[in-house]
C-alpha cells in the first residue's frame, strides 16, 4: 500500500466506524480519532515531503503510484503529490479535524451527518493527491454530492432553495468540466498512440490551438464556478448562509480551493497557450470580483453573507494572481489558498459558534458581544485581523506575494488591474471592522446576553489550532513559500517557454 | 387470367375492403365481424402460399379465439345497438393523410426494391416438420423461441386474471 | 413467380392494410375498436413475414414461424388487452380512450 | 566598523513582543498590579538596552573614519519573492534608527510607568499592557528596519496596535468609531505606500534600505528618466510611499483621524499619537531621503509644503478647540507639520542637510515635551475627571508637580530659550529660511500660534476661575508623577545635546549654531502669543468670547476643524456607501442572481409549456409517434443519402 491512499482508506474507514457506532458520543469520538489520523498522516506527508525534495528528489510528483482501474478507456488510479498538493491535502486535514469539533453541537442525525462530512472530505483529499484526470472528476463529483444532503438536511434559513442551488450550479460546472476532460483525453495523443487521462503525460503533448480555445473556457469556467469566479459565484452567499458550520468551513475553506486548483492544475497546466490568449478576459473577470466582493460585502447585514462575499472577494485574488502567470504571483496565489482556506474556516467556525449562541447571524440585532463572550470575540477580531493582512497572519504574506508578483507585468493593463486588486485591502479594512465595530463592541445589547457561556473545550480547540496554523504560516511563511514555489517552477517555465515562441 | 391469380386478386380485395370497412363502421359489433372476414381472408392468403397450418392457427387463434374474446368484451362492456360517435372531421383529415402518407412512402420504397428470388428448392411444410423444428434445438430448431413464447402467455393468463380481478376492496 | 403473382403485391396488399390500422388506431375512441386496429397491424405484419418467406427463402421456415410466434403474442396482447379494458370500464363506465390520460405530466 | 557585536538589539524588540504574548495569553490570570510591573520591567530592560546601544554606537563603535556606519546587526530572509526581491527581517543601526529606539524606549517606558497609576482599577488592564508591548514591539521593529517591507509590516503592526489601543474602552461607542476611523484613514494611506512600494522595488530591484538610500549607488538613480504624467516615475514612487507617510503621521489632508484617536486612554496618546507612531512618517521621510533628494525632487517640495500648511492649519484650529487633549492633538498635528517641513526644505551633505538634522532633532524634544504634555494632561484628566477645559481652572493650586511641568513643557513648546525647544525649533527656522521664505514666514505664525494656544491652555485650566469640583482633585501618585518629573527634565536639557554631530543626511558629522538672527525675533514671536494667551485667559474675562465674537468665520470654521470630517463623512457615507457599494449589493442580489434565479425559472416556464404535450391522450401519442417515424423514414431513406 502506497503512503497516499491512506489519505482514503482512512477516511472510508472511519465512515465505516461510524456506522458500526451506537451512539452519539462514539461517532464523535470515532470523527475525531479518525481525522485526528488524517491530520497527522498529513503532517507527516509534509516533512516526507520535504525530507524527500531536500533528498534531491527533483521528480515533478512524489511518492507516485500508478494503478490501472478502467482498462477500456485507460483510466487509471495515478496518485502523486507536488508541494501545491501537499499543502492542499494539510490544508484539507486541518478544516475537517477542526470541522469535527465545530460541528460537535450538531442536533439530529448525528451519524449520517458525520458520515456525509467525512465523505465530502474523502473526495477532496482524492482530489487532491490524484494525478489522473478521469479519477480527480470522480472525486471531485463525490465532493460536491454529499453537500447537497449536507445543506439540504441540517441547514439552516432557505435551505432546500440553497442546496438546490449550489448542486444545480456547481453540476453545471461539472457539466463543462466533463465536456472540457474528455476533450483533453481525445487531445491526449496527437501523434497517435494510447490516449491517456495522465495529467503528466498530457502536458507533455501540445494540444492543438484550435482545441485548446474551446477547452480552456471548458476547463477553465467549469473549476470557476465551484472558484467561485464572477459573475457564477451566486450559489456562494446562498450556500454559505444556509450550510451548517463545518460545512460552511470545508466549503469556503477547501471547495473553493478545490475549484482554483484545478482552474490552475487542469486548464492552465494543461493549456498554456490558451491560458495566454484568453487570459485577460479571465484576469478582468477576476479583478472585478476582488473589488466587487469586497464592496458587496459592505452592505451585506447577514455575518454568514458578508464573510461569503469576503471570499468571493479574496479567492478571486487567488485567480487573478494565477492569470498573472508567474512564479511570485502564482506563489502568492497558492498561499493565499491555503491562507484563506484556514481564515475562512475560523470565521464559519466562530460565526456558527456566535450563531448558538444568540441565534440570529443578523449583525444589527447584536453588539456588544465581547463583553460576554471574550473568547469568541477575540478570535473573532483575530480572524478579522488576519482578513484584512494584518503582518503576522498569514494572508498578509500570501497577499504581498501575489501583489509583488503581478507587478512584475511591465504592461498597463496588468499595472492598472494590480492597483485595482490592491485597493481591496482598504475595502476589506473598512467591513472588516464595520462587522467588528457592531457586532463585538460597543454596550452589552440585551440584558439576557450576561447569560451566555463562552466557548467550550471543543470550542477552543478548533479555534484555537485555526489560530496557531494562520499566525504559524503568518510569522514563518519561507517554508511553505519554497515549498510551492519548487512545485511551480515546471508549471511556470511551460507557461513562459510559450510565451517566448509566440 | 389463371384461377389462381383471380383467387389472388379476390383475397387481396376483401382483406383491404373489410380491413377500411373495421376501421368505420360506427357499429362495434359490425366492425369485429368485418375483422373476422379480414382475418378468415388472411388465412385464405395463406392457404394460398401453401402454408396450411399457419392458415388453420391463424383461423383457430385468431378468428376462433381472439375475434370471439372481442365480442365478449364488446357485448360486456358495450350498447350493441347503439352507434359510434362520429369521428372529428379534423382527427379523420389529419390521420388519413398520415395513413395515406405513410401508405405512399412504404409502397415506393418497395416498389424501387429489387427482391432477389433465390431458386431454392422449396421445403414442404407439413406437420411433422413443424413440429420437429419447434422442439429443435439445433440448426432449424425453434425451441427457445417456443419456450419463450409459451412463458410469454403463461404470463399474459396469469396477468389477464389478476388484472380483470374485482379487487377485494372495491 | 408464384402463378404470375410478385412479392410486392403481396406487400402492397400488407402495406394497405397497415395504414389501414393505422388510421383505425388514430381515430377510433372505442379502446375494443382500437384494439382491432391493432390486430390488422399485427395481420399484416404477418403477412410480410409469410410472403417474405415463401418468395425469397423458400428453404427455411424462420418467417412461417415468425408469424406464429407473432400469432401467439397477438392473443396473449389481446387477453391483457382486454382485461384492462374491463377494468377501465369498471372504473370510468365506458371505454373511451380520451378518459384514459391519467399518466399525463 | 568596530567588532563589536550588535546582534544583541534582536532582544530590544522582542522583549516587549513576550511580554505581549505572557500577558496577552495568560494576563488575566495574573493580578493586576503583577501584569503592570511586568510590562514596566520589560519596557525598562529594553529602555537600559537602548540607552547602552545609543552610547555603544554614538560615541564608541559608530564613527568610523568621520562617518557614522550603517550597522546591519542581523540579517534573516523571511520571504522570497523573486530572485532579486525578498522580505528580510533584521535590525538597521544608524544614527536615526538609534535615536528612534531611544525616543521609543524612553518614552514607551515613562508611560508604562505612568499607566500603573493611570489604569489603577480599571477593567482589562491586563489587555492594556498586552496591547502596549505589542505597540512597543510593533514600533521598535519599525524602527530598526533593515528594507522597506519590513517596516511596512511594523507599519501595518503599529496601525493595529494603534486601533486596538484607541478602542480600549470598547464599551463606548465613540471610541469604537474613532478606533475604526483611525484604522480605515491610515490604511487609505498604506495603500499609496503599499503601491509606491512596488514601484519603488520595481524599479531598483530591491527593498534594502542600504541599497536604495546609497547616493553613489545606482538603484537611486533608475527610474528617473521614465516620465508619467509630467514626472518622473521615482517621483510618483516616492509621492506615493509619503502618502503612507502622511496617513500614519496625520498630515493634511489624511489627518482626521489623529483627533479622535483621543478617545483612547490618555497615556495611549501621550505614546502613540505624539511621540511614536505619528511620527513614524516623519522617519519614513528622513529614512529614504536620499531617494527623495537625489531623484524624487518634486515630491520633496510637494512634503514641504504639505508639511507647512498642516502646521498652519493644525495651530489655527488648536486656537479654538475646548478638549484639551484635542489642543494637545492638533498640536501635535502643528509639530509633525514642522518635522515634514524641514525635510522637505532640507538637502543633502553636511550644512545643506540642516533641514534633515532640525527635523529629527524636533523628533526628538518634541517627543519628550509633547509626551509630557500629555501625560500631564492625564494627571489633570485624572483628577478631575473631565476632558474639557472650561470644567477646570485653578488647579495650579490642587496639582502642584503636574502644574510646575506643564509649565515647563508650554515654554519648551513655545520654544523659550534656553529649553529643548528653542533650539530644534530654531533649527528648522534657519533651514526654511535658507530654502523658502514663504514658509519660512508660515513657520514664524505658527510659533507665535503655538505659544498662545498652549498658553491659552495652561491659563485656562491651571489659573481661570475657581471651579468648585465634585470632589477635590488630589495630586498624581507617584507613578505617575516620576514619569512627569523625568520628561520634564529631559525637556529642558535635550536641546543641549549636538544634534548636528550624530544625525546627518549623509552621517557625517557638522559643527551646529546657532542663528541669533533668525532666533531672537522667534523667541520674541513666542512671548507675543504668551502674552496675549496671559491677558486673554489669566483672569476670567470678556477677552475671549468679544475675540470669537470679532473673527466670527474664522473662530466657527476653526472651532469645527474646517468641516473636514463632515466633507469625509459625506465622501464615505453619501458616496461610497450609498451609491457604490449599496448598488453593488443590489446589483449582486438581483441582476447577477436574478440571472442565475431567471435561467432556474426560465427552465420551469418551458417545462411547464412544453409539459401539455404529454396530454396522456394515447392517440396523440400515436399519432406523433407514426408522423415521427415516417419523418425519420423518409429522411434517412431519400433525403440524407451520401
């Protein structure tokens, strides 16, 4: 058995504990001894994976396996992991160790409830070490389906409107995807020879120009919508509101992320031609989005709505530091996935906490929280902080990377949509504080509010450990740079080598 | 002209005259009286082609047992004296020109059809080889089909039953 | 040349009555009347079968039973047939088709 | 260079850093007085540390060969970006990062000290002290910056700290708004040096402070031949980098925060928004300024004159104000003014760099007196627990040490010979008068105008009438008063330390003087407006209402600060909330949404139109059925042959 398929077998295994469970307590527990595995299995996947590059291991993927499944259409189980997925897969490992623990107050229905979850991370996880096209689809698709049952059953508001919506929108995009796949595979081999779904060996081919003009806004707009690109990012806001918390945190935290790197891994990999040449549409689509989040999220009253737009707005960064195609800028937008992924995750987390807790997300309904519950509001202010690039957290490192890297465009167009991006600090600077300003501080609200408890042991634990990993990542941010910035050197010297041709 | 292409000529004719004689007839029990006289045709034809036991199945089975099943039916469920509405003339219009369509489409195909006679001697079809084929199961042998076929109305039996049942509750 | 007559009479005449059903089947509201229509489909059908074999194949005998087989399926369509009918003219007291679109939409 | 070790400095800001995170993490387990003394006996370790360094470096291993060095201590790679651009993190000794770390540590200390009495009892005092380490820590890795992003990190660190600090009593919604404006306006500012940043490292290549500020370098001449918009690129590179500047520092017109940044504590204040953090524009300045004079001309006139007229503006507007920590901020606000100005005036080498020595000196004394008046301030506020000046007067009587340093502080601000004051102030004088002549004359109206609002100040709550208090006011205790005590003596004598012979625009070394011809008619100036101050508010009178009632325009527009912040509320509020970012809510609800919804219900209306074809009218069904097939027929049979 390869290291990697663990990142499976454990989480299958631990849906099958759960389902041998008896009660409440012990599907928790289960929940928790099986991601705790995963979180650990990941760490270790991390300093294997650096012992092994430090070792001079310069092959693109690590730790590869290759097994055959689907002969017929030589569709194959290929694993292997680059730092970019290795940061994705610890990513992954820590928002549902700590999902677990968020979702520990979850009412009815606990067992499918841990079930559907730990299944949903199963498909990310497989996502993410896998190396095959037709085999990330498949996990891909397992990802989405669980959300549905997810939202649909233990939501909250409009759900069965929200779950509908996000499936519906998101098969679309899986609809595309499909289509832009195939068309990859059919592309495979252009002089002949067995097709293959092998990512590696496809972007070792040049895939027909005319080919890629179709596939790229396939590929490119099918991941962008589970990206939540604008304008296809709707289903987010809806999504978010309505989702039960851990939910809300795997999907801000790891779908979105899900959805970039295949944008990144599967359409510009693979086609960096057209990345090129249909690029700026994308990079407009993406500036707008950064601006456009930030500033629907000013007037947003809804906690769960406003942090949607947050990322709407931060994760279109991610794409628009990728459309700027080089390695700093790239860089930068790969840790801020793994840094927004780890934020958001802490403000659902806290947002669902506050949520028990006086029962409305409606920030003019509530103020002065701070007072009575400390805990949570200082995380909350932390979390804000760290949203807004306060140095020390890591999204002022992933941001500065990625603003550095995209003004190494000489050219106006990326210079003015460089300015454009950046002005969003300020935006998110002022809803940032806006929400902390009423919702935390200023007088007790309610006289009742000095009844509540603050934060539990689970409670803390989960956001606490969301804490250390930001500020972790934020204070010593050189490591997990390197280590996406080696994986990138292939991706970006494929992209460059193109641009020298034409 | 022959007898025998006179006899033709005469079978052909009634089957089609009684055929469009059951499709109008405003009388129920006319109409399955003009399809026992198509259906007795029809055997006629086959006599014709010297298929003598498909002829007298198809009298027994059909004339004999289906023709009489509709009348049962009819006279169960029907006024026998009283007529069919008339039929909307824009329903007629619609589906004679469908009919007669499709009548013209399939009659030019068949007539730019070049059938190949073969020259082969032609077997005679008596009982003994019928009945010798359909328990073949070898070349020529049609016993899966028999087999399958004889499930096929056990089933329809056992479905006739269940389904033409008064329910218990009702 | 079986006597100066050609397979194709034999299909016109197949032909004819199958439109012939088929406007039967079209206009006829009576479910029973639809059914005959049915059976002069299925006659001529058969038809086809029986003169295909005896002109084009008169060494085998796989449209001979064809027809039977055919013959054999049309009785066991008509029994079905016909008890659906009576239930639906227990439930509905006729058998007009028009009151039969219960799986609509 | 000697050998001498400086990587010791690591500890000066990393001390208060522990000291953030002991008391931040576990301060409320502490009692109370423990988590003061232990953030006071961090601040005093780092205090005695940069005392030593100051002298190690000043008068021991600094000078060599008649230039002070530019010492990197340390020196560790935090962020690669490209292969030329990365984010070190490391400790710059040079003659201003040494001055800054004393006038930090010095200050940060004595309110340290000061806030055990000043806090005593108040909730969250453990939270107080976290916050004011991190402050300290914040502005002291500022400080000794080695690159440019380093200290934009510090930058953004002392903004937070800053916030945190302002909205210490978050309880109150007035400081909640003013601790979110403070934030947002300086962040507005960050994001002009954010993005002069990457134009600067793009064009040089590198964010190292040595690199770039090297005037025989060549990073400090590149990009000043590419033109846009009528000015070189450096030149909007370093225009934008003052823009940050001017945020934090509080220029006009990005000052709006700086005065209701007084709703935090008092010793916040007396710390942040005077001595410290406001002028850590004023060391931005002075730390690229041989960028800004070699390359980024324009921009350096354009701070001159920005400078100039805040002064202006802030002393005009101090004249009027009733809170006296308000005077004291808009004074605050005239004194960066002055500081910029004499950068902006200044230029290179040793006389011609007078401008850039007067202004870190005024750095330096304005740090001591400006933190005094403030702590001072607080002793009042203390005692009679009200912000406003016309709840006071009399005092003098009741607060006998907080009255004799006050005193001294108001003559040190009005610059009296022979207290610090008069001689950065004097200095300043002398190099706008060499450069320009209008702000020169600028320059002697306001020292007037400081003198006679400080004074105003002082008349009014130490002499006035005889306010009758609710309880009678007590003097400080004495952490509180030690602190006063000590500032004021460092009042008084900082003037006389040879400012010329440690900090330089090219660090070497000048022999100062001073001009008498330029001082006497300043000092002069000074005791003009202490008289009018002593005739207008010595003594309860008509004076000061037949005043306002005379420059009727003048005293309204002043008394509402210029009706800035209205201008900016309207900007904010009427404008970028109601028709930006509301109609980009909507515009996301209801068009993008909408679009999304209509494609949903679009496919419902066409299925429900299209539904009525499943009619369940089984001769329907037939007879599309029989046309279908004859269709299909009659298409692949004769119509679509190849």
């Amino acid at each position: 058995m390869d290291y990697l398929t663990y990142f499976i077998i454990v989480p299958l295994l631990t849906v099958f504990g759960i389902v041998l469970c008896k009660n409440d307590k012990q599907v928790k527990w289960t929940a928790v001894i099986g991601m705790s595995i995963q979180l650990i299995l990941a760490a270790a996947l991390v300093f294997m994976y650096l012992a092994e590059r430090k070792a001079g291991n310069m092959a693109e993927f690590l730790f590869y396996h290759d097994y055959m499944w689907y002969p017929a259409l030589n569709i194959r189980y290929t694993i292997g992991v680059d730092g970019i997925s290795v940061a994705m897969v610890a990513l992954t490992s820590v928002i549902i160790f700590t999902g677990i623990f968020a979702s520990w107050e979850v009412t009815n229905l606990h067992k499918e409830f841990f079930i559907s979850l730990i299944l949903l991370a199963t498909g990310v996880f497989g996502f993410f070490i896998c190396v095959d096209l037709f085999t990330m689809f498949l996990f891909y698709e397992l990802a989405v389906i669980p959300m549905y049952l997810l939202i649909g059953i233990w939501g909250t508001g409009p759900k069965e409107y929200s779950a509908m919506k996000l499936t519906l929108m998101l098969m679309g995009g899986s609809a595309l995807l499909l289509v832009g796949l195939i068309g990859l595979y059919f592309n495979s081999a252009p002089g002949g020879g067995a097709l293959t779904f092998n990512l590696i060996e496809i972007s070792k081919v040049q895939i027909p120009m005319e080919a890629q003009r179709f596939l790229f806004p396939m590929t490119f707009v099918g991941f962008g919508i589970l990206g939540a690109l604008f304008p296809l990012h709707t289903w987010s806001p809806d999504g978010h509101s309505s989702a039960p918390t851990a939910v809300s945190m795997l999907h801000a935290g790891v779908l979105l992320k899900l959805g970039r790197y295949g944008a990144f891994r599967v359409a510009m990999f693979l086609m960096p031609e057209a990345a090129h040449e249909l690029g700026w549409i994308f990079l407009i689509l993406t500036t707008i989005s950064v601006v456009y989040g930030a500033f629907g999220a000013i007037q947003q009253k809804d906690l769960k709505y406003i942090n949607a737009y947050s990322s709407v707005s931060h994760c279109g960064l991610v794409l628009f530091a990728l459309l700027m195609m080089n390695k700093t800028a790239m860089d930068g937008a790969i840790m801020q996935m793994v840094s927004h992924g780890i934020m958001t995750a802490l403000f659902f987390a806290l947002i669902g906490m506050i949520y028990g807790r006086t029962h409305t997300r409606i920030i003019d309904e509530m103020g002065g929280l701070m007072r009575v519950i400390p805990f949570l509001g200082v995380a909350y202010v932390i979390a804000g902080l760290a949203s807004l690039g306060l140095p020390g957290f890591s999204g002022f490192v992933a941001e500065m990377t990625i603003f550095v890297g995209s003004w190494q465009h000489v050219d106006t167009f990326h210079r003015v949509a460089t300015i454009i991006a950046c002005s969003s600090i300020v935006i998110t600077a002022v809803y940032i504080l806006r929400v902390i300003g009423i919702l935390l501080l200023g007088p007790v609200r309610f006289d009742w509010y000095n009844q509540l408890t603050d934060a539990r042991w689970y409670e803390k634990l989960s956001v606490g450990f969301l804490i250390v990993c930001i500020a972790g990542i934020g204070i010593a941010p050189l490591w997990l740079s390197n280590m996406i910035g080696d994986s990138l050197v292939p991706v970006v010297e494929k992209l460059n080598m193109i641009s020298f041709i034409r | 002209m022959e007898i025998n292409e006179l006899m033709f000529v005469i079978i052909g004719a009634v089957i089609i005259l009684f055929s469009i004689f059951t499709v109008t007839s405003r009388r129920i029990l006319r109409a399955a009286a003009f399809l026992l006289f198509v259906l007795v045709a029809t055997a006629g034809l086959y006599f014709w082609l010297e298929y003598q036991f498909l002829a007298a199945v198809q009298i027994t089975l059909y004339a004999g047992g289906i023709v009489v099943l509709i009348i049962f039916s009819i006279l169960l469920t029907s006024n026998v004296g009283e007529k069919i509405d008339k039929v909307e003339t824009k329903k007629v219009i619609f589906s004679a020109l469908a009919a007669i369509a499709g009548a013209i489409l399939c009659i030019t195909t068949i007539l730019q059809q070049q059938f190949q006679a073969t020259d082969a001697l032609a077997q005679e079809v008596n009982m003994k080889v019928i009945g010798k084929s359909l328990l073949n199961y070898g070349e020529n042998g049609y016993a899966l089909p028999f087999e399958v076929i004889s499930v096929l109305l056990l089933a329809a039996m056992v479905a006739a039953i269940v389904i033409a049942k008064k329910s218990k509750t009702s | 040349m079986l006597h100066g007559i050609r397979l194709e009479y034999f299909l016109i005449l197949a032909t004819l009555m199958f439109f012939v059903g088929v406007y039967g089947f079209l206009t006829r509201k009576n479910l029973i009347t639809m059914l005959m229509s049915i059976e002069l489909i299925l006659n001529a059908v058969n038809i086809n079968f029986v003169a295909f074999n005896k002109f084009l194949f008169p060494d085998k005998l796989e449209g001979h039973f064809f027809a039977l087989i055919v013959i054999a399926v049309a009785a066991a369509e008509a029994a079905v047939a016909i008890a659906i009918i009576i239930n639906i003219y227990r439930h509905f007291s006729n058998i007009n088709v028009e009151n039969v679109d219960e799986m609509k939409y | 260079m000697g050998d001498f070790n400086f990587s010791y400095c690591v500890w000066i800001p990393l001390i208060p850093l522990f000291s953030f995170l002991i008391l931040g993490l576990f301060g409320n387990k502490f009692k109370e007085k423990l988590t003061g003394i232990l953030g006071t006996l961090a601040l005093g370790i780092i205090f005695a540390l940069s005392l030593y360094t100051a002298y190690e470096y000043f008068f021991v291993h600094g000078l060599v060969n008649g230039t002070y060095q530019k010492i990197i201590a340390i020196n560790v790679t935090w962020l690669q970006f490209t292969d030329k651009l990365h984010i070190n993190m490391g400790v710059l000794l040079d003659p201003i990062s040494v001055m800054m770390l004393v006038v930090v540590t010095t200050v940060s200390f004595m309110v340290h000290l000061y806030s055990i009495g000043y806090m005593k009892g108040e909730r969250g005092v453990e939270r107080y002290f976290a916050f004011l380490s991190l402050f300290t820590f914040s502005m002291l890795g500022l400080v000794i910056a080695t690159n440019i992003f380093q200290m934009y990190i510090f930058w953004e660190l002392v903004g937070v700290s800053s916030y945190l600090l302002i909205g210490f009593y978050y309880q109150k919604p007035s400081a909640v708004a003013a601790s979110k404006k403070a934030f947002i306006v300086t962040r507005f500012a960050d994001l002009g040096f954010l993005i002069g940043i990457l134009i600067l490292s793009f064009i040089t290549g590198t964010f190292d402070f040595i690199t770039l500020t090297d005037p025989a370098g060549e990073a400090i001449h590149r990009g000043a031949e590419i033109g846009f918009m009528g000015m070189s690129v450096m030149t909007w590179a370093m225009l934008l980098i003052f823009m940050g500047g001017a945020g934090k520092s509080a220029m006009f017109p990005l000052h709006i925060w700086l005065p209701d940044a007084m709703e935090g504590p008092t010793p916040v204040s007396a710390l942040i928004h005077a001595a410290t953090m406001v002028v850590a524009g004023v060391y931005l300045v002075a730390r690229l300024f041989p960028i800004f004079h070699f390359s980024a001309q324009p921009a350096l006139n354009i701070i001159a004159y920005v400078g100039g007229f805040t002064s202006l503006f802030a002393a005009v507007i101090a004249c009027t104000q009733l809170d006296i920590k308000r005077v004291l901020a808009f004074s605050t606000l005239s004194q960066i003014g002055y500081m910029m100005l004499a950068l902006g005036v200044s230029g290179y080498g040793s006389h011609d760099g007078l401008g850039f020595m007067a202004s870190n000196f005024h750095l330096f004394t304005h740090a001591m007196f400006k933190a005094l008046l403030f702590l001072g301030a607080g002793a009042i506020i203390h005692a009679v627990h009200s912000n406003y000046m016309n709840e006071m007067g009399g005092l003098r009587k009741h607060l006998p040490i907080t009255h004799a340093t006050f005193l001294i502080a108001c003559l040190t601000i009005a610059g009296l010979y022979p207290l610090s004051g008069f001689f950065s102030k004097d200095e300043i004088l002398a190099a706008a008068f060499h450069k320009d002549k209008l702000l020169f004359a600028v320059e002697y109206c306001v020292a007037g105008l400081t003198a006679f609002y400080m004074f105003r100040l002082y008349f009014v709550v130490f002499w006035g009438k005889d306010t009758q208090y609710h309880h009678k006011p007590h003097e400080a205790p004495f952490t509180m008063t030690i602190p006063l005590m000590f500032l004021a003596i460092a009042s008084v004598f900082a003037g006389f330390i040879p400012f010329s012979e440690l900090v330089t625009s090219d660090s070497i070394p000048f022999e100062g003087e001073i001009d008498w011809m330029i001082a006497i008619p300043s000092i002069a100036v000074g005791l003009l407006g202490i008289l009018i101050a002593m005739i207008m508010y010595r003594k309860e009178n008509n004076y000061p209402a037949r005043m306002a009632a005379t420059l009727k325009y003048l005293y309204r527009w002043s008394f509402n600060k210029f009706y800035i912040d209205e201008i900016y509320l309207f900007i904010t509020k009427k404008i970028i909330f109601r028709y930006i970012a509301r109609p980009v809510a909507w515009f996301d609800r209801h068009m993008v949404d909408g679009t999304m919804n209509g494609i949903a219900g679009m496919t419902n209306v066409i299925s429900f139109r299209i539904r009525g074809l499943q009619s369940g009218q089984l001769q329907k069904y037939g007879f599309v059925f029989i046309t279908g097939a004859l269709a299909l027929a009659l298409v692949f049979i004769y119509l679509w042959t190849k």
